[in-house]
C-alpha cells in the first residue's frame, strides 16, 4: 500500500500474489480478486491501470518482466517508472538476479521491492540465504539497495517515493527491501503451527502495521474512537458490497476457455471449442 | 533477385521489419557488434543503433523474460537464443507467461514477441548445440512454433512471426543456414502462419517434414520418383498450431503417410501427427502410418550425428514399405 500510493498512473505495476493492498490502490475492484480466487478468469478483468501486470502466482518470474518494462518505457522515453514487487522467496531465483543485472546495466526506470516476511511458505529466511540483508544483493548488480521498516508505512511511503523518483529522473534502478512478517497463514490451506511456534508469532502482533499506524495518529491526536468506527464500519460495508457482486456473478459458458488464448482461435482448435459447446448444450 | 543462403534471408527479414516498424528491438547473446555467432543479426547494430540492437548479459530466461515485458507495452521483440539446447530457461517463461499473458489479462495484454533459436545436428557442433526439442514447445498453448526449410520461406515466415499478434518461437536450422540456397525478392510480403506447403505433389504417399530434414526428404521424393513411386512432401513449416487440413487433404489422396523428423522418435510432434491420421484419416488409410525419426537417444556428438538424422535411405524403405504394404 505504502509503495503502490508513491506511484503515478503511468507507473507500472508488476505484483505478486500478496499484493492485494497495492491492487486495490491501482483501481483494482475487491470483487474482481475474489472472482479470480474464486476460480473464474472474469477477475483477471482489471479495472486498473491498462498497462499494469496481473498478479505473478510463479513466484519471481515477473522479475524480467519488470526490466522489459522499464526497457520498453526508456526506449520510448515515456517518464514512467516499473515497479516491481516480489517476496523474500524471489530473491532465491535466478530470475530476480538476471533482471537486476540487465537493470543495473542499462540503468532502467525500475523498483523492486522485496516484501520480507520472513517466511516462504514454511521455509525461513535463514534457510534463503545466508546473506546478512536481502537490499545488499543490489550491490552485484550495481545500483543502490535500502532496508526499510515494512510495518511503518510512512517510512515505506518515503523509501518507495526516493527510489521511484531516483528511477523516473533516470538515475537507475533501485531496491528496497521492507522488513516485516507474515502474521497469517500463508493461504487458507496452511497451518503455519506446523513450522513455527505461536509464541513468536504472538510477539510480532506487537509490530503490526495498522496497530501502529493507528497508535501513531491517536498519539498525534489526528484519530480517535469515532473515527476508527465510521472507517471500520465504511469497509465492513464495502467487503460486504463487493462480496455480494462476487456471489451474484453469472455462471460461464465452458467454451469461453477458448476466448484471448490466440488474437484468433487458430482452425485446428475450432473443432475442440464446438465439442465443448456441444457438451454443453446437450 | 538475389540468391541467397537462410541465414542472409533472417537478415534481410530482420533489417526491413526493423527498418519498417520503430517498435522492432532485436537482443540476445553477441546479437551487436559481432552480429550473432551465424551473423544473422550482421550489420543491424551498426544500422539501427545499440538501442534497438543490444547485446544482453548471458541469461536465457533474461531473454525470454524481456521479451514479455517489452511486448506487453507494445514493442515488438525480437530475442535470439544462441542454441535451442540453451532455450531451456526460457521455458517457464514461455508456458507461465508468454503464451497465456492475453489469456491471464483476458484481453488486456499481450504478447507479440518472436524468440528465435537455431536447432538442429549436422554442423558438427559440440553437445548441446544440436538439439532439436520442437515438441515440448508444440505441446503448449497460446504458442506458435515455426520453422523454416528455405531461404524464401525463412524470409517470409519470420516476418510473418514477426507481424503476427501472438508469441512466436521461430526455428531456424544450423544446417540450412549457409547449406540452403534461395531466390529471395526482400519485398516485405510475409506467408501465412496458418497452412503447409506442398513441396511436391505426387500420388502414392505422403511425406511429411519440417526444417532441415526436408532436403533428405525431397531427395528420398526423387529416389522413389526414379522407382515409379510418386512421392508427395509436405513442409508443415508452423508446428503450433498446424495445418491438419492440408495434411487430411493429402493422405486422402494417397492414403500412405511417412512422417520425418530430426527429434527424438517418442513424444515427438510425428506422433500427433499419426494420431489425427488414427482418427480423422483412418480410412483413406492404405498402410500403417510411419515414423523415421531421431533416435530416442541423447543426440549424438558429431562422429555420429549423421547416422543419427533421418537418412535419405531409411526415408525410401519407408515409403516403400508403405506403398508394398498389402
């Protein structure tokens, strides 16, 4: 979120799977994520920014995309900036090393993020790498990397604003990794208990970003009870509305998994798409 | 009109898309200065400038990765990998992005790049510079897999490729590249992705290739031609999606099917091709329907290679056998 609200509209936004927060800051409408979640490529109709990537469920393979992105907008000379957001699992891959690399060379309009939770899936962070930090593998690829306080999002607001500035004036890419944890599950099919112990996860609910973001503002006396109920009750409204229009969403004919595979369904495939419609007529 | 070797033929392609469309960018490994390790990209550096022509770091998935970020912006990518045996990388990105990106954007998306690798045995290069792996591209959807078997069609299927809306890995056989020769009128006129071409008509069976084999086949068309076997051969040229109608229309016609490759004999694109005869062509069917292909094992280093690709003799008996078949 903090990172998504630094960006423009032409901005580039290449996300993972754990970015709701910065989907929904992008225009990204709850009801089409749910869709997706749901199981109906429907939620893959993104009512964000045309050029922006859909979610990567491969985890760091949109990684040199990015850098084809960033390649695309400095070729064109357009101002905008890609920016990249992956998780600390994706700074085990190759991918994530090649674009760096091929960014660090080219000096490309591009920001990868890393969203360190510590946890990739059930494997720690000290299982990835041995390196102390996740910022200095920008070192080998010759630009700045910076850790910031993922869990503070003013800091991560800032960090993203100084690095998507340092890239939209052309002075390269840079990383920037937020430090944070992942206080959930990592989906609703895993139980976390099975590789680490809820003692320690309780210690982190201290740290949680909006507990803090919320202490820091009443502390600035610029929040207080009625506030959090009129905003809590607004989204309660809003999850509510949206999760209506996702249940109310019509069901699909199955031949419609024919449809954007080519410009134009190739002959050879017409014949698949007429079985499929025949089975589902009959 | 200039007659020119296959290689020429990609260049002159590649210097009139890019001279004809701003949004061409060709990248790879020494595709620069030095103009490709087969000097398919000669001369384009120097022409179109480092921006449009630039050498990458050596990483294939980077390549590949590239080419969908580009292409999803609008520009028209045109990676090289060096070998198709280093295409391997780009594999994830080809089946999880490149050919579903329109699919995964329902639309919004897309991905008009062209991924070019030369394949193939015979140069006598060393391990992994010989492969040939068609069908594990063939197998996945969203993509088109093209090769050419000539100068002229080299020149009018990559600018086809190049053209055409959706991603595009384009073959291009080591052993053509200086061993076929071609007119070639660098005319800007592209072939259709969407149909065989019939390289010889003839009457008793069909034969059906793709790439470089095609030379052994059209020269086992003659051979059997001098036996009184009237042999027609069909270059398949697009692999993915590929031309079941021209194939249907020709095995009714002569009702015996040999099918060549240079891959690998199992899983291999002959064996769909042998399925659709099974269940569309059965009875136009006067013999079973037959393979010769690679051999299912690790292509050989080039003492051997020759005895490893498809000969002009092992294509004969095959015909022949088709055609005595009772």
């Amino acid at each position: 979120m903090g990172v998504a609200s630094a960006m423009r509209q032409e901005d580039v936004l290449l996300p993972s799977y754990r970015d709701n927060g910065a989907l929904l800051w992008r225009g990204v409408k709850m009801e089409e994520i749910l869709l997706y979640w749901g199981g109906d490529e429907r939620g893959n109709l993104s009512s964000g920014p045309p050029h922006d990537f859909p979610f990567c469920i491969p985890v760091g393979s949109q990684a040199p995309h990015a850098a084809g992105v960033a390649y695309a907008l400095k070729f064109r000379k357009q101002q905008g900036v890609a920016v990249c957001l992956l998780g600390d699992g994706a700074t085990s891959k190759g991918d994530m090393y090649e674009a760096m690399n091929f960014a660090g060379v080219h000096r490309l309009p591009v920001v990868f993020v890393v969203n360190n939770n510590q946890w990739a899936i059930s494997v720690p962070l000290k299982l990835q790498t041995a390196a102390q930090t996740l910022a200095q593998k920008a070192i080998a690829a010759g630009f700045y990397g910076e850790q910031v306080d993922g869990n503070d999002i003013v800091a991560v607001r800032e960090a993203a604003n100084e690095a998507i500035d340092h890239a939209r004036r052309g002075c390269g890419p840079r990383l920037i990794e937020a430090l944070t944890y992942r206080l959930g599950d990592h989906t609703t099919a895993d139980d976390a208990a099975r590789y680490r112990l809820p003692q320690d996860v309780q210690m982190r609910w201290k740290e949680e970003p909006i507990a803090r973001l919320r202490a820091y503002l009443v502390s600035q006396k610029a929040w207080g009870k009625a506030e959090e109920e009129e905003l809590s009750s607004h989204c309660q409204r809003e999850i509510d509305a949206a999760v209506e229009r996702y249940l109310a969403t019509s069901s699909r004919a199955p031949e419609t998994m024919f449809e954007h595979l080519y410009k134009d369904l190739p002959a050879v495939y017409a014949a698949q798409r007429e079985e499929l419609e025949g089975l589902a007529n009959a | 009109m200039p007659e020119v070797t296959l290689v020429d033929a990609i260049n002159l392609v590649l210097a009139r898309a890019m001279q004809d469309d701003p949004n061409v960018i060709v990248f790879g490994e020494d595709v620069g200065i030095n103009g490709g390790v087969f000097r398919a990209t000669a001369g384009l550096q120097q022409r179109f400038g480092p921006e449009r022509v630039l050498d990458t770091p050596l990483a294939e998935l980077l390549i590949s990765g590239l080419c969908v970020g580009m292409a999803s912006q609008g520009l028209k990518p045109v990676g090289e990998i060096q070998f198709m045996g280093f295409i391997y990388p780009c594999i994830d990105q080809l089946v999880n992005h490149a050919s579903r990106l329109r699919h995964r954007t329902q639309g919004r998306l897309s991905c008009p790049m062209v991924l070019r690798a030369p394949c193939g045995a015979g140069i006598r290069a060393p391990e992994h510079h010989s492969e040939h792996t068609e069908a594990m591209l063939t197998h996945i959807p969203g993509l088109r897999v093209v090769i050419p078997s000539s100068p002229e069609r080299a020149y009018g299927l990559l600018l086809a490729a190049i053209h055409d809306p959706d991603p595009v890995v384009f073959l291009e056989p080591t052993r053509l590249y200086r061993g076929a020769r071609g007119l070639v009128d660098d005319n800007g006129e592209a072939l259709s992705l969407d149909v065989a071409f019939v390289l010889r008509e003839g009457r008793d069976v069909t034969l059906i290739g793709w790439g470089a084999i095609l030379k052994e086949t059209l020269a086992a068309a003659e051979a059997l031609a001098d036996e009184g076997i009237s042999a027609e051969v069909i270059d398949l040229a697009t692999l993915k999606p590929y031309d079941a109608e021209t194939i249907l229309a020709s095995v009714a016609k002569t009702g015996r099917c040999v099918i060549v490759h240079e891959a690998a004999r199992t899983g291999g694109l002959g064996a769909e091709i042998a399925a659709l005869l099974a269940e569309r062509g059965l009875t136009s069917l006067l013999a079973p329907v037959a393979r010769v292909a690679g051999y299912d094992t690790v292509i050989p280093l080039p003492r051997l290679e020759q005895s490893y690709i498809p000969s002009i003799n092992r294509i004969v008996s095959a015909a022949r056998r088709a055609c005595r078949f009772t």
